[in-house]
C-alpha cells in the first residue's frame, strides 16, 4: 500500500500537572512550568476537520523527523540540533534517543472520553437473567447428527475400498468409438488487449477492473483509507492515508479463424471388430480428437456385472463364454478383471 500524506497539523498535549492545553511544539508547560514528559501523548485539536499548517517553516520541522531527547536533562531539542537548548550538553551522539514517532494521535475529545469512562469500564458481571441456559436437546441431536454423518462416510469408505474376487463368465460385449470433427471457422471470444492473437480482429473493447497495484499506475482509480493523524515526534501531526490503485484495462470481444468442433461422429458395435468412423471430410475440415469405450457385460455367481475400459487389447479377450476373475467391491463396482486360464 502506499503512502499518502495530506498535510501537518497543529497538535496539543496536556500538562499532567495542571491540566494545561499547551501547543505540541512547547517543552515546558505555559501556565505552571513543568517540563514535557519524555513520553508524552499529544492530541489533535480538530475531530472532523484537518486544519492543515501552511507555515513552511513548521512543515520543515515536522519533516526534520523525530526530536532528540537530551540524555542530560531530558529536554526534547529538534532534530538536527547540536546542543541542548537547555543544559547546553552535546545531543547529536552515537545512540541518541529519539522520541518515537508513527503512533496514531487520538483526538482531544476522545482522549477526555477515556478519562471520564476509565473507572467504570469494569466487565459487567452477568445476572441469572443474561446468562443463557444452552438448549440440550438441540445439543444432542446435532451431536448424533453429526455421528451419522461420519458414520455413513466411514461405511461408504469400507464399501469402497473392500473388495471380493468373482468368478464369471461374459455374456456381451459393447464397443464405441467417437471421433470429433473440426472445421476452420470464425469464432468470437473476448480477453484483456494483450492477450489476444495478432491475427484477430477486435470487435469492440471496454474498460474493467483488472487487478489492484500498491503503487500508483496509469489509468487507476485511487482507493485510500480514511485519513489518520500521526505523531511525527515533533509536536506536529502528520495527516495520512494508505492507498491502493485499482487499474482499469481494456476488455474486447475479437473474431478469429480456429478449429472447431463442427460434430462428433459414432461408430458403434457389439462384437469384437471394433473400428473408426471414416467421415468424409470437405477441404476446410479436419479429424479431431477421438475416444473410445469398451464394456464387457458379465454374470458370475447369480449377478450381473458391467466393466467398462479404453483398452482395446483387454477388450478382444473378452470372448462371449470365457471366464474372467473380477474384483468387485461391496458396491457392486467393477474395480478390474483377470482372464481365468
Ligand atoms: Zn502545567
Ligand atoms: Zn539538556
């Protein structure tokens, strides 16, 4: 996401002495004197609106960064100083503190909310009456629901997977093969700009949402959240916004020459001479692809059974009368045959 910053504003802190209002960038406090704390949480003075600066000359300070807190007497001097302004030691030093800065600033009002709220902001403790008797009933019948339910997934599984081995004999045989024909013809399809084929002709294009960028692009609408205040560590708020850019492309329906399937022609039989269709074919026209199916029809041990492969070599073995070795599982499932010698 990137960062958007709308402005500086005025800030205030409150003397933890007296109370006192005093302007962020004032280190001592205005009405009794008392130095600002190294910890201090400042305010913003507007809710709703942003009274942005237009003083440069604080704009530049807020932009300085952080102010330096002196390691002697614990004055805040701007970044950038050499000396305390107040006991004159020398700041600008290897692992010089810094006041952090980033932190949202809360709002006079709200601040003075959390004053006032802070001794009753106790839990509240639950009467008879609130606490909620949980329906027991309900209880137990979603619990055996939810038993069937595994239950009848767990049988299914056993079902499944557990298998028996059956003697049985072929009574029929079933072939069908399919091959699909295509003709070269004008198709329409619709895709982003630069993804369609240089040969297509563009019907007609319009603008969609494509994908969101975290840094500006061209042809994006920007999508900020709502503004916040943040301490710049220097009695000045920063006003910011994250932002994301939903990029905007051109969407088109084009025509292109293609193979398609124009139809699908069967041959079917029930012997072993499987064979293909042979269409005939006009010049614009061409073999697509092509399946084929295979079902071997037997009875073993009063049931019948039905096994259905695409090998054509299982397939001719398959000679009406001879016997086979099946695996069935107890869903009376064919998983695979073995011819019986
Ligand atoms: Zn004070
Ligand atoms: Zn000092």
């Amino acid at each position: 996401m990137a960062r958007k910053t709308l402005g500086y504003v005025p800030l205030i802190w409150e003397c933890a002495y007296c109370q006192t209002q005093n302007p962020g960038p004032i280190k001592t406090c205005t009405s009794c004197g008392a130095p600002q704390p190294d910890d201090v949480a400042f305010l913003q003075v507007d809710e709703n609106k942003f009274n942005f600066i237009k003083d440069e000359a604080l704009i530049r300070m807020a932009q300085a960064g952080p102010d330096i807190h002196c390691p002697y007497c614990g004055t805040r001097n701007p970044a950038g100083a050499e000396v305390c302004s107040n006991c004159g030691g020398e700041i600008n030093i290897p692992g010089k503190v810094v006041r952090e800065t980033g932190k949202e600033v809360r709002t006079v009002a709200e601040h003075t909310e959390e004053l006032q709220s802070a001794p009753v902001a106790r839990p509240a403790i639950p009467t008879a009456s609130t606490r909620k008797k949980p329906n027991r009933l309900i209880t137990i019948l979603l619990a055996l629901g939810g038993l069937a339910i595994v239950a009848g997934c767990i049988i299914f599984l056993v079902m499944m997977l557990k298998t028996d081995s059956i003697q049985a004999t072929v009574t029929d045989v079933r072939w069908e093969r399919s091959i699909a024909i295509e003709a070269f013809t004008e198709v329409s399809r619709s895709d982003w700009w630069d993804q369609i084929p240089d040969i297509a002709e563009i019907q007609s294009c319009s603008q969609r949402y494509r994908y969101t960028s975290e840094i500006p692009e061209a042809n994006a609408t920007e999508v900020c959240s709502e503004a916040v205040v943040e301490d710049t560590g220097t009695g000045i708020g920063e006003v910011v916004q994250e932002c994301v850019y939903e990029v905007y492309d051109d969407y088109c329906d084009y025509t292109v020459m293609d193979w398609v399937v124009l139809n699908t022609v069967v041959e079917t039989g029930e012997n072993l001479n499987p064979s293909w269709p042979e269409p005939n074919l006009s010049a614009d026209q061409q073999l697509g692809a092509a399946t084929e199916t295979y079902t071997i029809l037997f009875s073993g041990d009063g049931e019948r059974y039905t096994y259905t492969t695409t090998d054509v070599d299982t397939f001719l073995m398959a000679q009406p009368g001879s016997e086979w070795e099946l695996t069935v599982n107890q869903l009376g499932a064919v998983q695979s045959i073995e011819p019986s010698y």
